[in-house]
C-alpha cells in the first residue's frame, strides 16, 4: 500500500498544477478580451468635442483602474501582474496621449 503522505503530497501537487492551469487560461482569456478592447477602442472615431476630456467614459476607466489596483496588489503570478501593470501603463499613455 503507498504511503499516505506520499499519496496526499502528490494530490496537493496535483490540484496545484490544475489550479495553475486555471489561473493561465482565465490569464489568456482575460488578455484576449483586452487585446480585443484595444482594438476596439482604436478604431473609434476621434471626440467630436476640443479637449481630451474623458468625462463620458471616466467611470469606466477609473472602475478598471481600481479593479487592476487590486488584482496587482493580489496577485502572486508575477507575470500576470506585470502584464495587469503593462497594461495601465499603456492605458494611462493612452489617456495623456489623447
């Protein structure tokens, strides 16, 4: 008969790796989505209006900022956080750009 502990560390590292897989694909499809925003969101026709104001669509980009605040002071992966933080970076350009 195998070892208890040997049999329940392979299981720990098992749900490991399978918690792991999750966490890159739900990490895949959250960057797909984004990519497609940016996309999206380039193609726009530019603001009818002279300032660079974001006033129309400010909600949504401080709810996504307070969102990834969070997911980057919550997140393990580094690489996942360094992807979140590249990603505010590129919108904060974005903004300040025009």
């Amino acid at each position: 008969m195998p070892d208890p502990s040997f049999m329940a560390q392979q299981q720990a590292q098992q749900a490991a790796q399978q918690a792991q897989r999750a966490h890159q694909q739900a990490h895949r499809q959250a960057m797909q989505h984004h990519m497609n925003h940016v996309h999206r969101a380039g193609h726009r026709p530019p603001p009818t209006h002279g300032g660079t104001s974001y006033r129309g669509r400010g909600g949504s980009v401080v709810s996504f900022l307070v969102v990834a605040v969070v997911a980057v002071a919550l997140a393990r992966d580094t690489a996942l956080r360094d992807s979140i933080l590249g990603s505010i970076e590129h919108l904060w350009a974005r903004i300040h750009n025009g």
